[in-house]
C-alpha cells in the first residue's frame, strides 16, 4: 500500500517530537529526521521549510490549549479560578508530556519560539498566574501560584515512570496544597474518577 504525503508529514512530526525530545533540538538535524522516517530531505522539505516550521506545527496544539484555558479562566474568579486552572494545565501537561519535555530541555535553544499563530498570548503565562492565585494580588498567592505552576510544567517534562492517572493525581494534589487548597474543596475525587 502506497504512503501518502500526508501520512509522511505526520510520520515526519511524530519522528521529529521523539528525536528532538531524545537528541536535542539543536542536535536534529533535518536529514536526521528524514533517514528516521525513510524519505529524502527533499520529500521532507515539501512539507517543511526548516526545523522551526516543525518545530511551530509540534507546539502549535499546545498553544491552541492554553489559548483557550486562557479563555475560559477570563470569566472566572476567586477559588474557582484557581482549581479550573490547575485542573486543565495538569490535563494539557499530561496530554503533550513529550511536547512539554521538549520545551523544557530545549529552553536555551528555543528560547526564541516560533510564532505559534495564536493571537493574544503575549502575557498568558502572567495571567494564568493569576487564575491560579484566584485573582489575590497578595505577593505570597502569586508566588504560590507560580511555584505551582512551574511545578506542574517542571514534572509533566521529567521522565517520571508513572501512569497518567498516578501523575494526575500527585499534581492535583500538590498544587492544590501549594495554594492552600484540599483536594475535597476542588473535587479531586470526581476529578479523578474521569480517567
């Protein structure tokens, strides 16, 4: 059964994600990624430009997320902003682990990110903060919710042998604690009982 280019440029993606997780994103090069999957450079190149252009299409899922939890957590408030937050970035860490790995390991070689396409991301990372120090302007909720945050992205990057529903739980958890807040009072247990 013939391939078709589609089925390449996914197969191209998926081969990229695990070498630049495993080697580096500096480290791939793009005829790398083309003698992983067993296409030329020149067939890879159709697809993609340059390891920026793959690297855009691998993050842009992850962006698109937290777009929307950006969104969402807009019309919220208080407690509820809080636990919405740590919730859903806990659902989007584990949903992109490798995606996440890649960004953490590779900070220094990314450090300038591709333009992701998403409107308005310019100050998410200040505003989930926010959300997720239910709106306090009190120093020791932001700090409390940057510790939690930065947490949950550090963990979701680290090769931890756990299943999903294990690390779901420890980062529920732990965040909710780091911001003085019991797994009862968010609903962790129907939380978990999801998945």
């Amino acid at each position: 059964m013939a391939r078709t280019s589609s089925g390449l440029h996914e197969r191209l993606l998926a081969s990229a994600l695990r070498l630049f997780v495993s080697r580096g994103f500096r480290g791939t090069s793009l005829a790398d990624i083309a003698a992983d999957v067993g296409c030329s450079k020149a067939s890879l190149l159709y697809h993609f430009s340059n390891k920026e252009a793959i690297l855009t299409e691998l993050l842009m899922p992850v962006g698109n997320e937290v777009f929307d939890l950006d969104a969402r957590l807009a019309e919220l408030d208080g407690e509820e902003a809080a636990v919405t937050a740590i919730q859903s970035f806990v659902g989007i860490t584990l949903r992109f682990r490798r995606e996440i790995k890649l960004l953490f390991d590779n900070l220094a070689d990314v450090s300038c990110l591709p333009d992701l396409g998403v409107e308005a991301i310019d100050g998410i990372r200040d505003r989930l903060i926010d959300a997720v120090a239910g709106r306090s302007t009190d120093p020791r909720d932001r700090i409390a919710a940057s510790i939690a945050l930065g947490g949950i992205f550090a963990t979701g990057a680290a090769d931890l042998p756990y299943d999903d529903r294990t690390l779901r739980e420890a980062l529920l958890t732990g965040a909710l604690r780091t911001l003085g807040l019991g797994p009862d009072r968010a609903g962790l247990d129907s939380e978990l009982g999801k998945n």
